[in-house]
C-alpha cells in the first residue's frame, strides 16, 4: 500500500533522470518531455546555470527568514518587476500563494469585497483561490466557498460590465487560461476588462502564473496586448522547478502590504530565490524570447501542415510555446498512446492537448514531437 494520498492519478511512468528537453524512465526508455513539469522547466531538465546559481547559495546560507534583510531577494525583485514594467514584489512559494495574496491585497487595497473572474478559470487549490476558480470540479466536497467572487463568461465583456460596480474591489483573470482548456483571450476583452476596472476603480490582476517567465514569447503574456495590470501573479516557471510564487504590484499599492500585513516563513527563500535569478537572466533577455517566438512559429506551422487537416482535430490555439490541440474526443487515451511512443504532454480540459516544450526546445526535437502526435491522432482516425 502507498503511504501517499492518492490525490494524483499517477503516469505509469516513473523518472529515473531527466535532462534537457528528455525524461529516463525508470523502464529503461527515453521520453520527450513536452510537460516541462507542468510550465515550470521553462529551461529544460536541470539547466547547468541555474544548477550553478543554487550551488553557490547552498554553501553560502539555505534558510535565515524573513526577519534579516536577504540582498538576493532585493536582486530577484529588481529583475522581476523590471521585466513586468511594475514596482514592488511580494515572494511566496506557489502560484496558489501568489494569487492569495493578490486577493488580499486587492480587497484591503480598496476596501472592497466583490472579486471578479471567470468560468473556466484556474487560480489554486487554497480557499481564497479555489473560490476564485470558476470551475466546479474543482470544489466538490469543499464548500461553502469565500464570499463575494463572482464568475462571468471568459470573453464576454458584456457580461463583465453587467458586474461591475463601485464594489468591485479586482478582476482577476489569466491571459490563457491553461488549465480549464487552453483558452486565449481576445485581445478587444483584455483591453475592455483593463477600462471597467479603472472606470469602477477596481484593481486589474493578471494571473502569470502559467503564462510567465517567457512561456509565450514575451517575458509575460500581457504583455502582447499592451495592458497596465494593478497586480501580477507568478510561480511555476520563475524558479525553473525551484518552488518560488511572487505577486508584481504597483507602487501605489505600497502601504497595504506594511509590515506585519502579510508574510510566510519560507517565501523568497534563498535557494528558490537564486535559481530565479538564474532563471531570469536568461529568459528576459530579448535574444532568448525572439529565439522562443521563432520556435513558436516553426511549431505552429508544423502543427497546421501534418495535424490541421486531420477529422480528430478540431482546433490548434495557444501563444508562444504554449499551444493547445483541440480534438473530439477525450485526450486521456491519446495522452497514454503517445507516452508509449515517447512523447509526454499535457490534456488541458478533457478534449485538449496540451503542449508546454521547455522553451529551449530545439527545432529537431518540435518536428519529432509533431510527427509523434501526427502518427498517433492518425491510427486513432483509422480504428475509429
Ligand atoms: C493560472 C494558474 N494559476 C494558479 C495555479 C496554481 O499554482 P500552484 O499549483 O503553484 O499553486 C496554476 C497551476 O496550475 C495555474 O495554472
């Protein structure tokens, strides 16, 4: 008997090593891994920076708290709200923790309660953030949920503006939704959701915590729409799979988060903290993302040519490296053809595959990954 909760209904393969864009299962096989941990190995399997970075921490210090000013926080925080063109950063240790404390800071921030997302939305497994998830299987068992969130259709701004009012203290939405099916917003929605939120003096929250640290080509996903968030939320690839969440605010935000406002012991840990650093210096760096939109292109086309006009698929979407391959039937047995093939990836929904290749893919390694999944969607339209 497992001594483990059986929370995760567990690949049958089990990693002996990984490295780079390749999973070595403990069956003897090497598998192409286009999970990136789920959007967390943005960099590959152990990237030999980033490995560097943590072991010259572990000889320095791994723990000291949050009471002793730490200089590798401050770097960290520098480098990030740079690249998101905002202010202050708050560490945590997951997304679900980044989005709590989006949520707290937005309703002691405003002196509001109502908070604003959507159907199909992900935001995390905490109460806070499992309130503000507007998926329903998501909280079976669980309720009653946190007061006062709201879900309105994702894309419908109509149906947004029929919400808000003066009481409306954020909307909180992801750029892509990932988990709830691989949806993109359209760029009209995103920019109409930023006006409604200022016309109502509501906060505009953007959950990076998928879309971030370079998945979709720029160092956020937001940032292809030229939008002006209040607040950010990241994790998952920040700390290339060192566990690191942060919220990115806006200097007015400030003298919400005073001390003794909000706090955990191990955000911004030092370890964690070093491999964002590392993390960071590669992936906000213009050469770097221009390579991962190159990639991007070179998948997307490829993914037309062979899958597009196959009766399985219905649609191929996403932004960057991040894409979904929308088709007619569940994706779970597809998911275990193609790991028997060699090939990991993601469902997003239940009709959705989903690919998250570390962003240091190379072209070769996009064209075996497409000929894999072309094969496999193949022979299922044949059995059909
Ligand atoms: C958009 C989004 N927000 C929040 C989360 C929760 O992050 P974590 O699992 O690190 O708590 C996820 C995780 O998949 C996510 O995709």
């Amino acid at each position: 008997m497992s001594n483990l909760f059986p929370t995760y209904a567990r690949w049958e393969v089990e990693p002996e090593r990984a490295e780079g864009s390749y999973l070595y299962g403990k069956d003897g096989k090497k598998y192409l891994d286009f999970t990136s941990g789920i959007g967390v190995c943005n960099l590959g399997h152990r990237p030999a920076a980033v490995e560097e970075a943590v072991q010259a921490q572990l000889k320095k210090f791994w723990h000291v708290s949050n009471l002793f000013p730490v200089g590798i926080q401050e770097t960290a925080a520098e480098k990030l709200a740079k690249a998101a063109g905002l202010d202050l950063v708050f560490f945590a240790n997951s997304g679900a923790e980044a989005n709590e404390a989006a949520i707290k800071l937005a309703r002691k921030a405003t002196g509001r309660k109502k908070i604003i997302t959507f159907f199909q939305s992900f935001h995390g497994r905490t109460y806070a953030t499992m309130s503000a998830t507007g998926q329903d299987k998501i909280k079976t068992g669980y309720g009653p949920m946190l007061e006062t969130f709201t879900y309105v259709p994702f894309n419908d701004l109509k149906g947004l503006e029929a919400e808000m009012s003066n009481e409306v203290a954020a909307v909180m939405l992801e750029v892509i939704q990932g988990e709830g099916g691989l949806h993109p917003a359209d760029s009209d929605f995103l920019k109409g959701v930023e006006n409604l939120c200022k016309k109502h003096g509501a906060l505009f929250v953007i959950d990076e915590v998928q879309t971030g640290n370079g998945r979709t080509g720029k160092p956020f996903a937001f940032q292809h729409y030229g939008l002006n968030p209040d607040i950010v939320s990241t994790a998952k690839g920040l700390g290339s799979g060192f566990p690191i969440g942060a919220i990115i605010g806006k200097e007015s935000l400030k003298e919400f988060f005073g001390p003794g406002s909000h706090g955990t012991t191990f955000g911004g840990n030092p370890l964690a903290v070093s491999a964002a650093i590392a993390t960071m210096d590669i992936i906000f760096n213009e050469e770097f993302l221009a390579n991962v939109n190159q990639k991007a292109d070179f998948l997307k086309s490829c993914l037309k040519e062979n899958l597009q006009s196959l009766s399985i698929v219905n649609e191929i979407r996403g932004l960057g490296l991040m894409i979904g391959i929308e088709i007619n039937q569940s994706a779970a047995p597809i998911l275990a053809d193609l790991r028997a093939a060699g090939f990991i990836a993601l469902s997003a929904g239940e009709q959705v595959i989903r690919l998250l290749p570390p962003l240091t893919v190379t072209e070769d390694e996009l064209q075996q990954a497409v000929e894999i999944i072309a094969n496999i969607l193949k022979e299922k339209v044949k059995t059909a």
